[in-house]
C-alpha cells in the first residue's frame, strides 16, 4: 500500500533548492546615443524623414496626456459633383456644374441658404459671396434612459465663402472658423482642433447638399419611363432593338441585363461594342428569393451562342442580335425578346 506525504514532497524541493518561482531576471540596458553624422566640406547631408519625430512639446516634456493628439477630420465630398483637391491645407470643397444643378452659383447660393434656414442659423452677408454666421452651439448627451438631457460644450461663429473659377463652371466652398469658447474654459483651442470645427461644419453643408441632390436625381427618375427600349428597323431593314440612351450607357447596363435573362457573357469587344453571350436557362439567385423577386419567362432561344453589337444612331443606341453564323434574328423572335428584356429592365429597375 502506497501512502501520500505531503510534507516529504515540499522538504525534498527545499532540500534540492529548487524554486517554483523563479526571479524575475533583469537586464542591464546599455542607452548609446549615436553621434550626429559629420558631413565633410563640400557634400550636402542628406534629408531626414519626420513622420517619426515626436512633437516638439512631447521632446520639451509635456505629457501627451495634455496635449490634442487627435488626427484631423477630412472633407467628405458626398455629393456626386463635389470633390477634393489633393494637398488641400484648408476647409474647402469644389462643386462642378452638372445636369441638376443647373447654373451653379445660384444652385449653391440657394442650397447653403436652405441650410441655414434648416439649422436656424442666423447669418449676415458682409460681402456678395460671404456668410458670417452667428453663434452655432454643439450639445452632448447627459444622462440615460428617463434622464437624458443636453448640456452645452461649445459655441462657434463661421464664414462661409464661395470662390468661383472664371468660366463660372466650378465653384470652391471655404469655411473659416472666425470665434469659439468652451463652457469648460479650462479648455483651449488648438490648431488642431479649429481644424476639426471648420471641416465639421463644412461637411455638414456638403450633406445638406448631396441630400437635395439626391431627391433632384430621383424626381428625374421618376419622370422616366419604365423601359426606353423599343423595337425598330434600321437602314437595312433589319429588325433591332432601340434606346435613347448613349452608347456607353447602353453598354454597361445591357451588361446587367444580360446577366438577368441568363445569357452568359463569354467574350466581349469594347472599342467595337459587341458582347459575345452563350444563352443558359436563367435560374433565380438566392438574392432574388430573399427579396421576392419574379421569376423573369425564359427567351425564345435554343441554347447556343449569340452576339449582341450595339452601335450610335442619331436617336440614341440600336442594338443588333445575331447567332453565332452572324445571322440576324428574324422580327418574331426579336418581339418575344425584346418582351423578356422589358420585364427583366423593370424588374432591375435598370437605365435601359
């Protein structure tokens, strides 16, 4: 019979002067610094890259703990005509004409008033192209559930300025932070910071305009009719399929189309405009069945290859179907599928 001794167990680790736990190591540092290079009469030094040096408070001892260490916010040019140019110091945006805007200077002028009206932000116009703003106040959220409340943290006056390029076609949108305080007067503003608050309000014009440019693209939408596509005869009486859409319109959204009613694109030629399709029985994707899409009628084609060319006419893009011999389809067989591409367009609720 085997018995179990603690105690012999610990005095034989004692004895054998084992430990079970072992004492931290130290090791000694040895903290050189290296020599600045001498570079001898007549070269140049090389230059030395800063993205690593530490700021000069933190270098001076100043914990970064006290310091607004925060990256910068950016310019987010959400609305479509609206952009940024690279290696811009200050808060301003460019806004390029385009089909909904209309003659640019007022379409702004109008749009950044509405902002202000919006945000009942009271303004005064020192100059034609000018706004100065009065007091905008920020909140943050106190409390929780029952108690919630808003208590004030700061308070900002902006200029707002519209800079216009000579040809009228392209106008910059500045913001210029002119006043700011705190609540907390402990606080001071910074470089950084002031950065932040202009950005901040600059971005939030921005929204206010991509927001109304948005209803303008949907209300354009809308005055569209389901299907632009519609059956025709070109020169050489020959049955086609016909959009007023551009040719490089027609090309990208013929594109899901096609993928839509099952033909395979194999190849395709963009310089020429032909897409090169083998036709596969359409099967409906998983997508399709979350949202409950129909299932499209399937293409009065044998299966096979086909080529879809597509060229410019002075009403907008035809669009020719062919066999893999190169033979136009006959004017019955093009009528049942121009019926499944009207269905397949409606259902995509695509520009075709």
């Amino acid at each position: 019979m085997h018995y179990w001794i603690p105690g012999a167990v610990a005095a034989t680790l004692l004895l054998s002067g084992c430990s079970l736990w072992p004492a931290t190591e130290k090791t000694a540092v040895n903290e050189q610094r290296i020599a600045e290079l001498k570079i001898p009469a007549g070269l140049k030094a090389p230059k030395k890259p800063g993205q690593y040096d530490l700021p000069p408070k933190v270098a001076a001892g100043v914990a970064p703990e006290q310091m607004d260490l925060r990256a910068p916010m950016q310019v987010l040019a959400v609305a479509t005509n609206a952009r940024v140019e690279e290696e811009e110091k200050e808060a301003r945006v460019w806004f390029e004409r385009s089909e909904f805007t209309g003659d640019l200077m007022p379409y702004l002028q109008t749009n950044i008033s509405g902002y202000f009206t919006k945000n009942t932000i009271e303004v005064s116009q020192p100059k034609q192209l000018e706004w100065q703003t009065g007091w905008v106040s920020e909140y943050q959220e106190t409390g929780w559930w029952l108690w919630k409340g808003q208590e004030l943290t700061q308070q900002s006056k902006f200029s707002v300025r519209l800079e216009p390029r000579s040809h009228g076609r392209t106008i910059a949108v500045q913001v210029k932070l002119l006043e700011h305080k705190y609540t907390d007067e402990t606080q001071k503003l910074t470089p950084i910071s002031q950065r932040r608050e202009e950005v901040h309000f600059l971005n939030r014009i921005i929204d206010h305009i991509a927001t109304v440019e948005l209803a303008a693209i949907r209300e354009a939408k809308a005055k569209l009719p389901d299907v632009l596509l519609t059956r025709a005869v070109n020169d050489k009486q020959e049955p086609v399929m016909l959009t007023t859409q551009p040719i490089d319109v027609a090309w990208s959204q013929l594109e899901l189309l096609l993928e839509k009613v099952g033909l395979e694109v194999t190849d395709l030629n963009q310089s020429d405009y032909v897409y090169y399709v083998k036709y596969v029985k359409a099967e409906q994707g998983f997508w399709d069945s979350i949202w409950g899409d129909e299932d499209l009628p399937e293409l009065p084609l044998t299966a096979g290859e086909y080529q879809l060319s597509l060229s410019k006419t002075d009403k907008g893009t035809a669009i020719k179907i062919k066999d893999k011999d190169g033979k136009v389809l006959d004017q019955t067989t093009l009528d049942a599928v121009y019926e499944v591409f009207a269905a397949a367009i409606r259902q995509g609720k695509l520009e075709l």
